[in-house]
C-alpha cells in the first residue's frame, strides 16, 4: 500500500500546475450579490412549448441504480419520476421552497427528499436538494430556462447561506436533531456538495465571496470525516456512510490538487478502509454485517462516482483498489444470487441481512462493469438498455406534455440523486459479454462444489453446496436481530428458487426450521455449530475457499436441549432433528404461478417446470399444507425426534 500512496499522492499533485489557474471560485468574475428583499419569481416550464425530441436520451431514463435496487422488472413499470421533464416542471416549486426570510432563511421547505418525518430545518440531509438547485442552475441544455437565471442565484445562494450556517466549528453536520452531530449528515454533505462544486466549477456564477466560503466548509467537513476518531469508528460498523467521503475529497482534490493536507488525510484512512470496510466474505460492513440494500444502494453510488472521478484523474493506482474491492463483492453476490429461468431477475439470499428487506433485485449496473468482468452477469446489456431507452421515449412522447404530480410528501419525491450521477455513466456490455458473464456464474459454471465464505466479525459462516440436482446455502452465526440461519436458499436452473429463507423481522412469517410453540424458529440463531466432511470434522476459516470431499455435514444446538443435523448428499439434502417433547417443522416453499403442490402420507412434492421437489418423511407422520404469505407452507408437528429428505428431481 505504501507505494500506491506515494502513487496516489503524486497523481494528484501533478494535476496541480494544469489546474490551479482555473481552479475555485477566484476564477471567474461573479454577478454582483442581490439583495434578500429583491427575490424575482422563478418562472414556470410549459412543456408544451418543448418536445421530447429536445431531451436525450439519457435524460428520459435517469439511471441511478435504484430502480434496479428496487426492483424495476420490466420495461413497462418504468414512470415519469425517472425523467428529467418530471424535474424540470417541478423544478418552479423546489426552487420557491427556499424560504425568503426569517431565522431559517434558505431552508429547502418542501418534503420530497428524506422521509418527511425528518424535513425539519436541522437536518442538513435536506439540503442535499442544493445539488437540485446547482444542476438546474449550471446545466447548459436548450430546453433549460434556469440556467444562470437571477430567480434561481437568489435561492441558490439563500440556500448555500443556510447550509453554511448548519455546519459546526469543527466541520460537522447534524441529522436528527439541533446539535446532534452525525457522520451520515457529514458524510454525504461531502459527496453531493462536492458534485456540486464541480458543476458551479464550469457555470455561470455565483457570489465569489459565499462561493470561497461554501468551498472552505466542504474542505472542512472532508477533514472532519477524515480525521475524527468517531466517525471513523462508526464508519467501520455503517461503510455505506463514510464511503461518501471518497467522493467528496476527490472532487475537492480535482478542483484542489495542491491541497495537501486532505490528499495526504485521503490516503491514510483509504489504506485503512482497505482492510477495515469489506469483509473478507466479500461483503461491505452494515451494521457489521451484511445488507443488500445498502450495498446496492449508497454504497455503489459511492462507488460508482468514486471511480469515474480516480479514473478522470488519473489515479491508476486508486481505481485499481475500487476494482478489486467490487470484484471481490461481485464473487459474494454471485454466490448469493440465483437467477430465475427467464433470466427477468435474481432472488437473494436474504436471511443474513442486517437494516434492509431485500428478497430479489432485476439489473445492478455499474461504470464498473467495464473492468470487472462478473458485475456483467447482473447488467442490463447493451440492447435492453437502448430497448428501455426507446420505451422511455415513446411513453414519454405518448403523455406529452403531461408529468406526474410532485410527490410532496415522499422520500424521494425530487431526489438530488437522479443528477448526482449524469456524468457517471454506466457501462452496459454486449448481449455477448452478459451471456459469458451468467455462465461464469458459479452454479451454472460448475455442477459439483463445496464453497465456504467465513467473516469473524459478524460473525458468519456460509456454506455453499452445488450438486447436480441443487444449489443449497447454509448460513451459520451465532444470532444477530432479524437474522434467521439454517437453509438459505434452495434452487435449480429448470425451476428457479424453491425454497428462500426470509428475515427475522416478522416472528410469526414462515421460516424454514424447528419452532416450539408459537415463538420464532430456533434457527434465529445457531450455537455449537460442527462441520464434518465425509465424516471428518473441520474448522472453517477465515476467507473463501471450496473444500474438498463428497458429503458436507453441519451439526447444531437446537436451543438447550436439542440438535439438528443437515446433511447434503450427491442427490438430496437429509434433516435429522432430536428435540425433546412437541416441536413443529416448518417448510416454507416458493410459490409460482403453475405450481402443483400436494401432500399425502408424509410426502409433500411440488412440481414446476417438469421438475419436482419432494419432502418425504423417514417415519409417520402427517404434512400439513396451505397457500401462506406467497409460499406453500409446509408444516410437520413432531415429538422428540423428526427425519425426513428434500431432493429435486425430473419427473
């Protein structure tokens, strides 16, 4: 690392000499400051006046990678809040918000981003929506009235004003309350006033004064990040927050690259981050453990301008780190993402996750997938998106000049995001590069394995087992909030997932384990956990590996007085479960469309797609049926003991 910080630290000063000239708000010659009493009024957009022709693409499709987080699964459930004409025709009423006068002269007064029980003036998450202000202000399109306009500087730099008057003297940010100082407000200031500056960097002007001064406070807050031993705690546990601070230096260090100071605090805590962030399963720490959410979500927004901005800077070095730690997420998606047979989306392996509720997610797309060869499996490719970009157009052309209302009142009802990344474009591979990438994912490119993916921090062990009639997920921990263990995932390419173990959230939600009584399955958390291959114990290891042998064994407490024992077979998984006294087991299966499932005299089967998953029973004993909660919920009530097999077959 040491020489790739030297690397780093001289990349950045050789930009210095280039830049320095045009640099900063010192630059240009700004408009003279208006007056607080003189505010014009921010004139409205008839878009009737415009056409979709006069947008771009790109710009009738705002692809932040949330749609995609969330589950966008067709090109039919695209809206019109993914455009830029939605924004453009509220934009009047965003920009109106700012408040004119009074003690909170500036505050963005309207709840469209953050949850709105969080729009109060102390939240400085609120004035994220200055990149909102910025973007309209500075971008040069021919459809945009705002750009340079008097109406708009006014409140921009009302808002600015306010923003600066949020920040406490050692450069922090609050959140949730007056004084309540937090990295997540700090940390994100950085990243979306640092896109923010670069854009104010290349347009019209504003106040030089409040421009230098709205500069130093980014500068500030950076190093507050950087530097504070709080915050770097904290951010080990919540990465997805700190990780924004890569972002924001490293604008400030392109406009800025004689900064010394924060380039020299940048590599530090970026060495340390190496080590401390991901977890050597692959994941990024939330919570200190691992979340899909989060990890979909901020975290590779924060990537995703990271890198654009380490490669436009030439930073080789620091690009190459961002690379090898989203290859090394992409191993862990990929061994935790199956796909369904059409291809239409992925189904998670959710149990383990430790804020968020993700059960499934349709694309994940990346300016990394250029390098990064595996994050293409999960792409959209080249033709889907310009398909998804025509469909865009047309619905757009369709409605003219009609927009949906403004979502007052929602989280992200005019989210700074949809322009945070306009210049951080991702990278979409040929039908030909998808393809490759999906057969290279692991359970497709190989029919036999035994995987295993440890972190102690969490702590957690998964095991992945690939036979050619399954691909089973076991995951092993010894109890965290909302987490369930026990089988994670079981699937097949023919039929898709069958069996997907959901969260901890909801106690009394159908769960794959052993329940006494009405409390949640037993399963929410595994002690005394032994593994045994071909009969012989073993000790997981730190890291990812496969292990070699046949037959993968795992042995765990079932609360105080009982076991339970899965063992995964070249044709079928077996489940032995010794408890004294009454126990239920519970199976909850996947339900699709053109399921026929059945039980009867100890067996239950469900067949898909010219497959069936059978449960049989080692001894009497009745399976209980019913549609529940999406699933075929199976349900075995047991005394002392219980056995029985799961195995896929054609038939």
């Amino acid at each position: 690392m040491r020489t790739a910080s030297k690397i780093l630290l001289l990349a950045i000063a050789v930009l210095a000499p280039a830049r320095a000239a045009s640099a900063g708000p010192d630059a240009r010659q700004p408009m003279p400051a208006t007056r607080p009493d003189a505010w014009q009024a921010v004139p409205a957009v008839d878009l009737a006046a415009l056409s979709p022709a006069d947008f771009a693409d790109e710009e009738l499709f705002l692809a932040t990678g949330y749609e995609y987080a969330a589950g966008v699964l067709d090109l039919g459930a695209l809206t019109h809040e993914t455009a830029v004409p939605y924004y453009l025709a509220h934009f009047k009423t965003l920009a109106e918000a700012v408040r004119p006068d009074g003690p909170q002269r500036g505050f963005i007064d309207l709840s469209v981003w953050r949850p709105p029980q969080f729009n109060k003036p102390h939240n400085a998450r609120i004035m994220e929506s200055c990149l909102s202000l910025i973007w309209f202000y500075t971008a040069d399109r021919k459809w945009n009235p705002y750009r340079g306009h008097p109406a708009v500087r006014q409140r921009l730099e009302a808002a600015l004003e306010y923003w600066l008057g949020m920040q406490d003297p050692q450069g922090r940010f609050s959140e949730y309350g007056s004084g309540q100082w937090n990295l997540a407000a700090s940390a994100f200031a950085t990243k979306f006033m640092g896109e923010g500056l670069l854009l104010l960097a290349g347009g019209p002007a504003i106040d030089a004064e409040l421009h230098k001064r709205v500069a130093a406070a980014q500068r500030k807050a950076i190093l507050a990040v950087l530097t504070r031993d709080d915050f770097w705690k904290h951010g080990t546990a919540y990465t997805n927050q700190y990780e924004n601070v890569w972002c924001g230096a490293l604008a400030h260090l392109k406009l800025n690259p004689d900064d010394r100071e924060v380039r020299e605090q940048f590599t530090r805590r970026w060495a340390q981050a190496k080590e401390a962030f991901q977890s050597p399963a692959g994941y990024m720490y939330e919570a200190g453990g691992p979340d899909w959410g989060y990890n979909f979500g901020t975290h590779h927004s924060n990537i995703r301008m990271a890198w654009t901005l380490a490669r436009q800077m030439n930073l080789a070095d620091l690009a190459g780190d961002l690379e090898r730690e989203h290859r090394l997420w992409i191993e862990w998606l990929s061994y935790n993402a199956v796909p369904e047979p059409d291809g239409s989306l992925f189904l998670l392996n959710r149990a383990i996750e430790t804020r968020t509720s993700h059960d499934r997610f349709a694309q994940l797309n990346t300016p990394l997938a250029q390098t990064v060869e595996g994050a293409r499996a999960f792409a959209a490719s080249r033709g889907e998106h310009q398909q998804r970009l025509r469909l865009a157009r047309q619905r757009t052309a369709a409605a003219w000049p009609a927009v949906a209302k403004l979502r007052v009142g929602e989280h992200m009802g005019y989210s700074p995001y949809a322009f945070l990344h306009l210049r951080h474009p991702n990278y979409y591979p040929t039908d030909a590069e998808r393809d490759a990438a999906r057969r290279a994912l692991p359970y497709l490119a190989r029919d036999r394995f035994v995987h295993q993916r440890v972190d102690p921090r969490t702590p957690l062990t998964v095991s992945y087992v690939r036979r050619p009639s399954y691909y089973a997920i076991f995951n092993a921990g010894p109890g965290r909030a909302a987490h369930r263990y026990g089988l994670g995932l079981l699937w097949h390419p023919r039929t898709g997932t069958f069996l997907q173990q959901p969260t901890g959230k909801v106690v009394s939600k159908p769960a794959w384990g052993t329940r006494i009584g009405k409390a949640d399955v037993l399963e929410s958390r595994l002690r005394d956990v032994q593994y045994r291959m071909d009969g012989q114990p073993f000790t997981p290891e730190t890291g990812n590996r496969d292990r070699d042998g046949r037959t993968l064994a795992v042995r765990y407490a079932l609360g105080d007085k009982g076991s339970k024992t899965v063992t995964f077979l070249a044709d079928r998984i077996e489940v032995r479960v010794e408890h004294p006294g009454t126990f239920s087991e519970e199976l909850p299966f996947v339900a699709r469309a053109g399921d026929r499932a059945a039980a009867k005299e100890g067996v239950l089967t469900v067949s898909r797609n010219g497959m069936t998953l059978e449960v049989r029973l080692a001894g009497e004993g009745v399976i209980g049926l019913e549609p529940r909660d999406g699933c075929h919920h199976a349900r075995v009530a047991a005394r002392d003991k219980l056995a029985y097999t799961i195995r896929i077959m054609e038939k």
